[in-house]
C-alpha cells in the first residue's frame, strides 16, 4: 500500500537562495522533508555581465518566476486516504492551520538560514507567511509530493486576519509613521531595537544560544538608551526589573558559549527577552 503524508505548500514570488530540490530535516526521531521547485524560471543569463540597454518609460516588469516549498511530513505516514482525509479535516481549523504553516514557513527559513551561514552571506533571505501568494494544507504519497503535487488539499489564506492579535498590535504601533519619520530623519533608530530584533529572530527559530548572546548586547543597549525614555510607572517598573536580571542575562550568554540550553534557561531567555520586547512596544505607543 502507497503511504501518505500530510504536507504544507506555499508559493512565494520570485527565487530563494536554496537551490531546488528535495533536503532532509531531522530533529531527532521527527524527519521532514523539504521540497523546493522554481516554477516559470526564464532561462539563465550568461555568466559576463551585459551592458546597459536603454529603457522605455512604458516598459513592462519581466514576470517573475514562482518559487514552491512543499514541507513533508515524513514523521507522521498516514494510513491510508480515509487517514489522510481525516488528518486533512482535523487540520483545517482556523488554530490548527495556522500552528502548521508557522512550523512549515519555520523549516524553510532553517533551511535559508543555514544556506546563508554556508555561503558567507551576510544578509540572509527569510520569508513571511504574509508574503505567500497562495497556501495549502494537504496529504499526498511521497513520489506525489516529492514533484510538488498532491492527492488532496485545502487552500488557507497565509495573510493576517482583521481580528488576529498579530494585526492588532501591528496597527497599534503605527509602523508605516515611524517608517517615514525615521527615513525623513525626523526620528533615529535605536541600536537595542536592532539587537533586539535579531534575539527575537533566533529564538523563534530554535537558535537559543545566538539568542542568548544578542539579548546580552541587546539588553544592555536598552539599558543605556531608554532607561529615562519615559516618564511612566510601567516602564520604571520594567526597566528597574531588567536591571536586576542583568547577571541572570550575562550567565546565559556564557552558557551559550559552552553548549545547548536546558528547558529552564529557555524559558529564562524567553522570559526576558519578552520583557526587552514590552519596554520597546510601550515606547512606541507612548511616544506615537
């Protein structure tokens, strides 16, 4: 009998810097399998670079091509289309589905990652689930999705919706004004948010100890640039609680730096760098 497997499949616009084909995942006994297949890819240019044409104000955009990432379940084989049929149904709730694409979207920004590491790249590609043009959830046999095809699926919609807690603090926060006033120079960036940023990055992405290592930069920066930022209760509160998990902070970092962490330093770093997080997001509200 053909064994089946659950699968998730995004499209995204253009090319990513893994190269096509099939990887192995392990993360100990759990294996998935990555497929990756540029779709409508023009044929590729010579190696010299050609000199410059002269364009038309009304010259079309060349079409892109369509990258497909297909993330195979191969932990979890299915017995059979009736299996299949209800792991799909099973699958299809709102919570469910969206726990699925993140843990899909979260292997193929591994794989992006690593590619980047690799090749010495200092600017690594990662994509968001917003910036899928198309989403499915599925089951199929393994020669099925290993060509990008499948024996059942469902499309979910990968943007953000109205009521989703993600949305509402992104409008809450106003990114689009804070965009123009950085880029007109009217506002500065601060170096913890940077750092920050890259912490939060990491540890999404199972990266504990990079994690621990930036929070340290990161939580030191945000002591030094808004400890007086604001003049509100909540945020003296905070600050005056990261101020006392300053060492707490620094013992992770040196944990990183001799091996893997264990489930209460995980959540120490996550705890914390929650907390860098809420003094950031409380001055961007406050200060909009």
């Amino acid at each position: 009998m053909t064994r089946l497997f659950g699968f998730v499949q995004f499209d995204f616009a253009g090319r990513l810097a893994v190269a096509d084909g099939r990887y192995v995942l392990r993360d100990g006994e759990l294996e998935r399998v990555l497929v990756i297949e540029t779709l409508g890819a023009p044929p590729p240019t010579g190696r010299r670079r050609r000199k410059p044409r002269d364009a038309g104000t009304g010259d079309m955009p060349a079409e892109l091509p369509l990258a497909r990432v297909t993330v195979v379940r191969a932990f979890e084989p299915l017995a059979g289309e009736a299996a299949g049929e209800s792991w799909l149904e099973a699958s299809s709730g709102e919570e469910t589905a969206d726990r699925l694409l993140e843990e899909g979207l979260h292997d193929l920004n591994r794989a992006l990652h690593t590619q980047a590491v690799a090749s010495g790249d200092p600017h690594p590609q990662a994509m968001a689930l917003a910036g899928a043009t198309a989403a499915k959830i599925g089951f199929g046999s393994g020669e099925q999705l290993a060509d990008g095809l499948f024996t059942e699926a469902r499309r979910v919609d990968p943007g953000l919706r109205p009521g989703s807690r993600r949305r509402q603090r992104d409008e809450e926060l106003r990114p689009q004004e804070r965009v123009a006033a950085v880029l007109g120079g009217r506002e500065r960036l601060d170096a913890c948010e940077t750092l920050l940023l890259r912490g939060r990055a990491d540890l999404d992405a199972g990266r504990n100890r990079e994690a621990a290592l930036q929070l340290r930069v990161g939580l030191e920066a945000l002591l030094a640039e808004l400890r007086d930022a604001l003049d509100d209760p909540g945020h003296t509160e905070d600050v005056a609680t990261l101020e006392g998990r300053r060492h707490e902070v620094g013992e992770l970092a040196n944990a990183a730096l001799k091996g893997e962490f264990n489930a209460t330093q995980i959540e120490s770093l996550q705890s914390i760098q929650a907390l860098c997080e809420r003094v950031l997001r409380r001055r961007r509200v406050l200060s909009g």
